[in-house]
C-alpha cells in the first residue's frame, strides 16, 4: 500500500482527510514527516534540513489561506551532534521569522536514519479558509512562483557527488541555497479572500490537479507555454530537452507553490494583493472533459511517499 492508498483507506475513517491542513475552530494544524534517505540527498547541510523540514508544514498553512502562528519539531538522528542539532534549530527558526511565525522547541529522540517531524499551527482569523474543493469550471487555474527548483536542486546534489574541492563546493551551496524555499504564507492569506480551491504543490503540478479535480469535481484544461518553469531548472537541464524540463517541472513535486482557481474577474485583484508572480495555467472545465494538457490527457503522476 502506498501513500495514496492510504489517504483514500482513511478518507472513509476521519471527515478532515484530504486538504492540505485540518481546521479547527480557526486554528489551523498540519503535520509531516522527513527521511535522511528519501528527503535530504547527500550534501543537505543541518541547517537546510531545518528550514525545509518546518517550511514543508508552514506551506500547508499557506494553502489554507491561513497565517502562520508556530511550528515544532521532533528531531531523531543515530548519534547527537551538537553542531548539526544548532544548525537545525536555526534553519528552523528563520523560516519561521520569514514567514512571520515563531519555533517553539519540539522533541528530541534516537532513531537509525535521521528523521524529522514536523507539526505547524495557524490561524483564519476573520476569513474561511480556502479548501481544495471549490474550484468551478469557468475558473482560472493559476500557480505562484515557478515550477522545477527542487529538481534542479536535486540535479545540482547530484553532480556534487561525483566532484571534489571548489566544483563540489560550489555545486551544493546552489543545491542547498535551492532547496531552501520561502513558504507562500503571505501570498496564501492574500489570495484567501478571492481563490476558489487552493493546495501547494508539494507532489507536483500534474498530481495538484488530478487531486483539486477530484476535490471539486471539474477537470482542467492546461497549457505547456503557461507554466512557468524556473531558470534554475533551465540551468540544471541546459542540454536543451525543452521536453524533459517541462516533465520534471510538472511531476517532480516539491516546489510547494501555491496551485488555485480563481474567478477571472478576481484576478486583477489577487495581483495586486501580492507580489508574488502569479502564473494563469488554464481553466477549470466540466469534469467529464478531463485533465488535460495542450488537449492531452495528463497523468496523475507526481511525488508519492512509500
């Protein structure tokens, strides 16, 4: 049984399965869980996976519409260390600053594999927040950000490992400086008031769309030229293969972008709420035409723990 197995098992056990936080009485909680092995490639610095790990929880707030209030941690490793617990703890913190939330502390255990738990809480406030089931055909579907940064992080850890001194240096400071990303929190709560569906993209772009179609029971239309693919990506697959960039941009997941539909007539305003790009994909269409891209079935394909 795999991950998605799993959440389909539960949906029929817990009613709040299936958005990207729980909410309760306006209190926002979200959960997740990172392995040395399958999260943080070879070269991920303490202090990155500290930042990660919390900003992975913290985009689950975003997706909500939510603001964020605090974040904890359990932190397992084989052996402790006190410089690489430090950088954790700081990596951790300052995402948090950044998104104007506050690390309070968490748990500390033994485990055989580096592993981290993370749990963050947010508040509505005096807005609903935004859930994955609203979309309406007619929407616009639009993503924040750009798509690929991870995978082009990934290609830079990569081809660390197969060099030494500067080039190796130099390589997993990209690697890193990428993999630590800025959790849409801001622009979530500024586009709470006029998107219709939201989640981040943690599993990718073609998996975020199966699953807010699935949520809202409409399909998508999509177009390759709209998605916004992130030079970095660009950068890590320079052989020039156009057609690989889109795929990993599209299913490698773990860019937590904010992936929405939304009114045409309210987009003007969403724009000017944030100053994070805002890319329009496509649209919501009836659910019997599909997902699709440039008229193409699209695949549920993307990121899937287990």
């Amino acid at each position: 049984m795999d991950e998605r197995e799993a959440l389909a098992l539960l949906a029929g056990e817990l009613e709040p399965v299936g958005d990207d936080a729980a909410v309760v009485d306006g209190l926002v909680v979200t959960t997740d869980m990172l392995h040395e092995r399958t999260d943080f490639p070879d070269g991920t610095t303490r202090y990155t996976a500290g930042w990660r790990s919390v900003a992975a929880s913290l985009s689950d707030v975003a997706a909500m519409g939510a603001e964020a209030t605090a974040a904890v941690a359990a932190y397992a490793v084989p052996e402790f260390d006190g410089d690489d617990l430090t950088a954790f703890v700081r990596g951790a913190s300052d995402v948090c600053e950044a998104v104007g939330a506050e690390y309070v502390g968490g748990d500390l255990d033994a485990h055989e594999e580096f592993t981290v738990a993370t749990t963050a809480v947010g508040r509505t406030g005096d807005l609903e927040p935004v859930l994955r089931s609203g979309a309406n055909p007619g929407d616009l579907v639009c993503v924040s950000g750009t798509l690929g940064r991870s995978a082009a992080a990934l290609e830079f850890f990569t081809r660390a490992a197969d060099e030494s001194g500067d080039r190796r240096t130099t390589l997993l400071e990209r690697a890193n400086d990428l993999f630590r990303f800025e959790p849409r929190v801001v622009a979530g709560r500024a586009l709470a008031p006029y998107a219709t569906a939201m989640m981040d993209s943690s599993d990718g772009l073609a998996r975020s769309l199966h699953q807010l179609a699935e949520a809202g029971g409409c399909g998508f239309a999509v177009d390759s030229d709209a998605i916004p693919v992130d030079d970095a990506l660009v950068e890590a697959i320079d052989d020039g293969d156009e057609a690989r960039r889109l795929e990993r941009a599209i299913t490698f997941g773990e860019d937590f972008e904010l992936v929405f539909t939304i009114p045409e007539g309210a987009l003007e305003g969403a724009r000017a709420a944030t100053d994070v790009d805002l890319s329009v994909l496509g649209s919501a269409v009836e659910s019997d035409e599909g997902i699709t891209l440039d008229g193409e079935s699209l695949a549920d394909r993307g990121y899937t723990h287990g």
